[in-house]
C-alpha cells in the first residue's frame, strides 16, 4: 500500500470522495440520481472525441458532461417527464460515444478503464487535474451554499428571498460536469454516479445538520476508497468498484443498524 502508484491512486480516491460529497448530498436531497447517472453516461462521448481530436480526456469529458446537463436543463418541462428524458439522452450518448471510439482507428484504447475506472494508473498530473477539479467543485458549492439549500428546501421561499431556483440549478449542473470529469479516472462513468450517491444515502442518517451531512459523505466516500484500495490490492479485483463496493456495505451496515435503533 506504500508503493508510488498505490499512493497516487489513495490521493486520487480521496479526492474524488471530497468532490463527490457535498454535491452527492444536493443530489440526494433533489432526488437528482438518474440526472446524475444520465451526466456520466454522456461523457463517453467526449472520451471519444477528445481521443479523436487528440486532445485532454478531462476537456472532452467536461465539455460534453456540461453540454449534456445543460440540455436537459433546456428541455426540462417543454412535453417529456424528467425521468424520460434523462433516459433518451443519457443511453443515446452513451450509444453513439461507443460507437464513436470503434471508429477511432490508429489509438489504441481501453474502454473497460473509462467504463469502470482505472485509478492504479492515476499519473502526478491526474492527481492535479483531480484535486484541482475537486477544490472547485468544494469553493463553488461553498459559494452557494445557502442559496441551494433554500433553494432545494422551497423554490417559492427562494423566489421570495430573491434567489433564483434555475441559476442554483445551473451551480449543480456545472459542479456536477466538473465532478463527472474528473471521477472518470478513479471509478469510471458507469460508477460516478454510486460515488455521489451512496455516501450521500450512508450519511444522512448520521447527520443532523446538512452541513454535518456534507463532513459526512466526504469520510465515508474516503473510507470506501481506502478500503476499497486495500481490498483490490489484497484480493486481486477491479479497484474501482471495490471502491464501491465498500461504499454500498458501509451504507447496508447503517441502514441495519439504524432499523434495530428505530425498533427498539
């Protein structure tokens, strides 16, 4: 576990729990899982095309991560239920980013690490696009902070106090894309969205403030990927969804244990 590369993919673990955290909880609360999961699936797309354009994989997948999210903001309401849209875009993207990368010819690419991560080969300069990624999203959701919870809490409260619901809306949909592109190399775009929402979900029951909450979330999501890490090492399996894996038994583990609290 001391080894060079074991200690960058901890790092990078580490900063993708702490990116993941406060948005995870904001998209908890919005009930946002499948816009989540609808993000990460689109950057696929922009995997391909920046492999394409020979250009940052982190670029294209922020790039086509915030066009897609800003798309759904766009056509939310206009004739589609949330749920359908999301499911349209979110698989057509991932559809044609597949197709996309089996035109690619002369690069030689391995898919299942962008599908399901490939944090042990996390480089010096992945660990500052991710730490960086991540200390954005943290400054930006800061930033906002009080403004999405009154707006997540009543969007008629926020209209009252003068925030504006769709600006807040727009704060999640840019942190979001941020967190999609830079979780791509630890877990991959088929687990992003576990990342932001089971150690969210684990969390809640142990806070009683939605900051605590956020703290919360951030530990867990390190936890899992300290765990996670050392598992794979130990057992031989994928470290990214040992990751998740770890995450998904430390949420079981509360939620039994929170159910026998409640019954007695």
């Amino acid at each position: 576990m001391l080894d060079d590369f074991m200690m960058r993919a901890t790092l990078a673990g580490i900063g993708v729990a702490f990116a993941a955290a406060p948005l995870g909880c904001f998209v908890v609360w919005r009930r946002m899982a499948y816009f989540g999961d609808a993000t990460a699936h689109a950057a696929i797309l922009g995997i391909a095309l920046s492999l394409a354009l020979s250009i940052s994989v982190f670029a294209g997948a922020l790039v086509i991560a915030l066009v897609m999210a800003l798309t759904v903001n766009l056509l939310t309401g206009r004739g589609y239920a949330m749920d359908t849209l999301l499911g349209v875009l979110a698989h057509s993207a991932l559809a044609f980013g597949l197709v996309a990368v089996s035109f690619l010819s002369g690069i030689r690419i391995d898919l299942m690490a962008y599908l399901f991560g490939d944090i042990l080969a996390v480089s010096r300069s992945d660990l500052v696009v991710i730490w960086g990624g991540a200390a954005l999203v943290v400054a930006l959701i800061g930033w906002r902070w009080s403004d999405l919870l009154t707006a997540t809490l009543n969007e008629d409260l926020a209209y009252a106090s003068g925030i504006d619901p769709k600006r807040e809306q727009l704060v999640l949909t840019l942190a979001l894309a941020i967190t999609v592109a830079v979780a791509i190399k630890v877990v991959g775009v088929l687990l992003i969205a576990a990342m932001l929402i089971i150690p969210a979900a684990a969390a809640r029951p142990l806070s009683r403030t939605p900051e605590g909450m956020a703290v919360v979330a951030a530990g867990i999501g390190s936890i899992s990927a300290l765990v996670g890490l050392r598992a794979a090492y130990v057992f031989d399996t994928p470290a990214g969804p040992s990751i998740v894996c770890v995450a998904a038994l430390i949420f079981a583990a509360l939620s039994i244990v929170g159910s026998l609290r409640t019954s007695t």
